[in-house]
C-alpha cells in the first residue's frame, strides 16, 4: 500500500496562533504559561495556565461564527482546521466528498459553558442554547457542519491520549479502503470544571511545571487545538509532504484509572508496537518529544520505559514546559510540533530542569539545536492507562 503522508498542518497553543508562530517560539524556548486572563476562577492567581490570549467575541469575529451556543473548544478546533486545510490546498469538493473522514480528539467539549449551561437551567424553563453544546461530540459536528463532510466522522475521548487515537483511526481509515484521506486532531479549551477536577487530585503545579526533574511537582493546564491532513503518497503526488506516519500503536496497562504501572508497561508496548509497525530499531528514532506532564508518576514511568525500549535513550524534551497539558489535544498539538522538528531538522529544548530522577537519571535536551535525523517518535498517555504513540518519518 501507498505510504501516508501528511500534507497538511494547523495548530493554534499559547505559543501562539498559527503553525509559523509556534514554531518560532519553539526555536526561542518562549515559555506560554501564565495567570488566567479570559476567565477568573478561585485558582486564576495560584497556579499556571498555558491560555491563549484571544477572547471568544474576537475568535468569533476571526472565524466569522455568530452563534452564541458555539463554545470556545469549537471555536479553537475551526482555527486550526482551516489552517491544516488550507495549507494542504484540499477545496471544499474534496473535504465534503464521502471519501473524506474527520476525526476529533477532545475530553472538555462544552464543559467551558458550565456556568451559562447552569444558569440557564434555573431561569429558563424553555431550555438551553448550550445543552446541545456541551457534550465533547458536538466539536466534531460543528466541524462537519462548516464543511458539509458528508464521509466518516468519529469523536474519540481517551483522556490524554484523544488525539493520537484519532490520527491513528484516521490512518487505519484509509489503509483499510474507507477513506481517501483523514483529517484528524485534537483541541479542549481551559474550563473550570477541569481546573477544578485537576486541582481535586492533587497535581496543578503552583510555578511553571519542571517536566523530568527531581523536583517535579504537578502540570500546568492548558488550552489549544491541533489538526493534520492525512493522505495516502500516491494520492498527493504534487503536494508538499511533511512527512510519513510510518508508526503508530495504542495500549493500555490497565493498572490505574489515573496512575501508569510502576514499570511503565502500557508506554513500552505503545512504544515498541510503534517502532514495529514501522519496521524500525530502537536507534534509528533521532528524537521523542515526551508526553512529560510534570507529575511524579508520569515523567518517572515515561523514563523507565524509554531505558527499557532504547540501549541509548536519544534526545527527548516536553514541550508542555511551554504549552502546558492541553488535555485531549495535547497529541496533536506534539504531532505538528514533532513534524516540524522533522521537517526543519531541529529539535526543542525542556523549560525549567535542573536535576534528574534519581531512579533513572535521564536528562533532556535543554537548548535549541540543529540536528539531522530520520525519524521521530512522539508519545502521549491517557488516563485508565491508555498509552499511544506516532512516529513520523522523513520521506
């Protein structure tokens, strides 16, 4: 069969609101964490937030959308989707045709409109313009609605995990004959039902997350949107590729609802099925950009899988130093940021580490750095121990 090729990229983080912008504040190491601005919950001023600093009317304004039931994650997936469209040059024939699929990674939905969902309830017998909104499904049927796709369209929510479940459905959709071509991502937006589930358990770090170091103590929350094009090489002879998905593996270690196993068995079969699908050692992966939340368990089960998967663990880094955890679009966001290390042949440095775990004493690419390699994987691990990662390969 055809290679898959991606010929299409979108992203929009608080790095910044195209695909340019974010690249360059990955090559300046530009940290976008900070105090809450769009919205005050009692946690605004205590913790971090990776936000991107657009109100709702502007997004709105920008993407020419009047509904007022439409949600901010909506808004923040349409920003990226037109993006990854555009710059994979599909027309509107080919994007609403019936071979063309659309999947959606995303945990927050409407839950960003708890409070006008609420307060509706209590003085409007009449119903809510945001109840039909508020399920993590309706992204994706606001999506289709603006492109009238008329092929397969799926929801997928695994936690952390979302948007690397739908690249991967996206890539089976078309090596198994049901679509052409895929285009597939993530997105969830800040909200202060997940503010206040993350603080609920423990793990909202105070400063600025240290992905990797011993002192570790929690993750920033962010907010943002990724989408790529998925195609198969034979079908997009004249268009830029970005790079082949040559890899890519879903697991679980069904070990804990929101913990990964001591030995990190769920990422080390994400891993080496990954590595197996796209028939290639260990050593021949150039770089990883790190799930790398922060958390005591995450970033210690990350590092005792990689030295368990790789003789020579290769450069890795977290690029949630910078984004902070993006929920259900995390994979997405770290698939276009891992492309375009690829593509420009570079790769980014972890914020904020100053000494490694004791118990595995990996240390993470700290500075910018030009460096040629062929492939790159990229992991994200998901609540109830569901565990996938991509690797991406230079044509």
């Amino acid at each position: 069969m055809s290679r898959i090729v991606v010929t299409g990229i979108g992203a929009i983080s608080s790095l910044g609101y195209s695909v340019v912008e974010n690249r360059n504040s990955l090559v300046n190491s530009k940290c976008g964490l900070s105090a809450l601005d769009n919205f005050k919950t009692n946690y605004s001023d205590l913790f971090k937030f990776g936000e991107i600093k657009i109100e709702n009317n502007k997004l709105k304004n920008i993407l020419n959308v009047n509904d007022e039931s439409n949600t901010r994650t909506s808004l923040l997936a349409f920003h990226a989707l037109k993006e990854a469209i555009a710059d994979s040059g599909l027309n509107f024939n080919e994007i609403s045709s019936y071979d063309t699929a659309l999947i959606v990674g995303n945990t927050v939905g409407g839950m960003c409109l708890t409070d006008e969902l609420y307060n509706d309830a209590n003085s409007d017998t009449n119903g809510s313009p945001y109840l039909s909104s508020y399920d993590c499904g309706s992204v994706t049927l606001f999506l289709q609605k603006q492109y009238a796709i008329k092929g397969v369209c799926n929801t997928i929510n695994t936690a952390c995990s979302s948007s690397a479940n739908a690249i991967i459905f996206g890539a089976r959709l078309i090596k198994n004959g049901f679509a052409k071509r895929a285009i597939v991502g993530g997105v969830d937006s800040l909200a202060k039902f997940t503010i206040n589930g993350f603080n609920s358990l423990g793990i909202l770090a105070p400063q600025n997350c240290k992905p990797f170091d011993k002192d570790r103590n929690g993750l920033n929350l962010g907010e943002g949107a990724g989408f790529l094009v998925l195609e198969k090489e034979s079908d997009a002879i004249n268009k830029n590729h970005y790079a082949v998905l040559s890899g890519y593996c879903n697991a679980n270690d069904a070990f804990h609802a929101s913990a990964l196993s001591e030995n990190g068995e769920g990422p080390f079969l994400a891993m080496t099925e990954a590595l197996k699908l796209a028939n290639l050692f260990p050593q021949q992966i150039g770089y990883i950009n790190c799930h790398g939340t922060g958390t005591e368990n995450n970033d210690e089960v990350e590092s005792k899988a990689m030295i368990r998967v790789f003789e020579n663990v290769p450069p890795f880094a977290s690029t949630k130093s910078k984004t902070g955890h993006t929920l259900g679009a995390s994979a997405a966001i770290e698939a276009v940021f891992s492309i375009l290390a690829l593509y420009n042949q570079e790769i980014y440095p972890s914020l904020n580490f100053n000494t490694p775990i004791e118990s595995t004493k990996l240390i993470p690419n700290l500075k910018y750095q030009k460096k040629s390699f062929e492939h790159v994987l990229t992991n994200s691990f998901g609540f109830g121990g569901n565990c996938s990662s991509l690797i991406f390969s230079k044509l």
